[in-house]
C-alpha cells in the first residue's frame, strides 16, 4: 500500500458551494421521483463569500448547536482515510451536502453568526496524517465583534491590517480561511484586505539533530521506505528520525550505584586490613627467638 501521508488540502475550501439552501420551515415531505425533500415557501438561497488568509478580528464563538462542525475526508465505501485529490466528484458532492451544508445553515439560521472560519491545523512541510488517521476540518461560526473592540492591527503587522466593515484581520501565517455569511453590509464592496506576503520557508527542521525534512508535498515514499539511501531528497522524511535512548553512562542513578558498591568494597577491604593489623600486633614473637652472643636466633 502506498504510505503517502495525507496533506490538508486547502482546495476542499476553494471548491466548496458558496450557496446553500436554508429553509426555516421544512414541509418534510419527500419529492417521489428524486426523493430529496420538497422545499416550503419560504426557503432560500444563503450565499457566502470565502476570504483566503484572513480570520476574524475576535475569535468570538458562537452558542450555535453543533458548533464546531467537524469534516473528516473518508471514502464513504471503505471508511478509509484519503487525501481530498483522492476523492471522486461524487465523494466530494457527499461530503458537502452531509458535513459542509449543515455547518453553513446553522450559520444561516442563527443571526449571531456571521462567518464560519476555518484553520488549517497542518504547517507547510509538515509531516501530516497517515491512511488509519484522517485530517480533520473544523468548520467554526463565530460572532461579528464589535467594531470598538476590533483590533486596529495584528501582533506582526503593520500598519491598519482589518477590514472595518468585515471584521477581518490580516493572518500573516495564511492559515485561516473565512467564509462571510453575505448579507447587508456584511461584504467590503471593495473587496478583500490587502494583506503582506509573508514567505515562509518549505522545509521543516528536526529538534533532534538538524536533519531538513524535504516538503511532505513532493516526496512519495515507497512501500519499503528503508530501501532509500541516507543520500536520497526524501529519506528522513519517509524514515522519521527516532530518539535514540540515552546511554546508562548518562545517567546520575549509574553513578550513584557505581559509587555505593565502591564504598562498600572498600570498607570490607578496609575492615579486613585492620582486623590482620591488630592480630599481627598481639602475636608475641619472643618465644620463638632465643638470644646467644648478642644476636636472634630462632629456637
């Protein structure tokens, strides 16, 4: 099986409908040919308009039942994780009619929300999620904050970097995306902010032992990823760098053992010297030498 890792996608978000049907008062009847269900008099259109890189001013939650929606990308067939390319168009027509609409008429319907922001929770040239765990896309509704309390520029910005009208700020990283629920003066007839460019850099750098990890989007491992050489773009990207233990010399407990058994051995040592030292001390030695012309001799 291929072991490709699964990368957030932020086409999910650009192909999306940006116009769902609301309607406040369901017949809940069922049309006999199509069996979808039979709109009342007073359905309508909700259209949205999707900002790329912006988010709002305060991340005021909504009280929205349901709130945040969660977008899981799974085959429908086999409940296997897979990436958004993956998908058929009929896949992809599931997921936004069974997860993307309910999120955006609860929106619709509860007149606190005004947006429904999205953050990409995967950093280019991360590693991402594998086949058993897909990604998650956490649509969130949020209230319109007021505009005395909306910030006048975000913390690595400048100068003014919010849309008064919008109630949008300028996200420097590019991870947010925001979709306006477009109603009276809720859109910029002047468009989207303009916002900095920030490069950010592709690759992506170990705290274990400076290895740069090649970007997750141009490497395709293989199905044995230790047939690749040291030498290859994509190895320590397809063969994650494990920390190796650290060495029992490197521990203060060895030491402390080592010392103990040091000490022990040497009063044992120092015991038994001393014991010979004094018994050698008590031995009278007169009684095996006899004195003849002055001099020693044994008897």
């Amino acid at each position: 099986m291929n072991k490709t890792p699964i990368i957030w996608d932020p086409s999910l978000l650009f192909n999306a409908p940006m116009s769902y049907l609301y309607d406040p008062s369901p017949t809940g009847k069922n049309d006999n040919i199509t069996g979808n269900p039979i709109p009342s008099s007073n359905a309508y259109n909700q259209n949205y308009v999707l900002r790329s890189g912006e988010m709002p001013s305060t991340m005021i939650e909504t009280n929205t039942p349901g709130n945040p929606f969660s977008v899981q990308i799974v085959k429908s067939s086999t409940g296997e994780a897979v990436p958004v390319s993956s998908l058929s168009s009929s896949e992809l027509a599931e997921i936004y009619s069974g997860s993307f609409k309910p999120a955006f008429n609860a929106c619709t319907a509860d007149p606190t929300c005004y947006a429904i922001a999205v953050k990409n929770n995967q950093p280019e040239g991360s590693i991402g999620a594998t086949y058993g765990n897909p990604l998650n896309y956490s649509l969130t509704l949020y209230q319109k904050p007021d505009l005395v309390n909306t910030p006048i520029n975000t913390p690595t910005t400048t100068p003014i970097t919010y849309d008064p009208i919008e109630r949008l700020s300028c996200d420097p990283t590019r991870m947010w995306y925001t979709f306006l629920k477009n109603t009276p003066s809720a859109i910029n007839p002047k468009g989207a902010l303009t916002c900095p460019v920030v490069v950010q850099d592709t690759t992506t750098t170990t705290n274990l032992n400076n290895i740069t990890f090649a970007p997750s989007r141009k490497c395709i491992c293989p199905d044995d990823p230790t047939t690749l050489k040291q030498s290859d773009r994509c190895y320590y990207y397809c063969n994650p760098v494990i920390p190796s233990k650290p060495s029992m010399w490197s521990s203060p407990t060895t030491w402390i053992i080592i010392f103990i058994i040091i000490a022990v051995l040497g009063g044992i040592g120092y015991y038994f010297y001393r014991k010979r030292q004094n018994e050698a001390s008590s031995v009278d030695y007169s009684k095996y030498f006899k004195k003849k012309g002055g001099y020693f001799f044994f008897n």
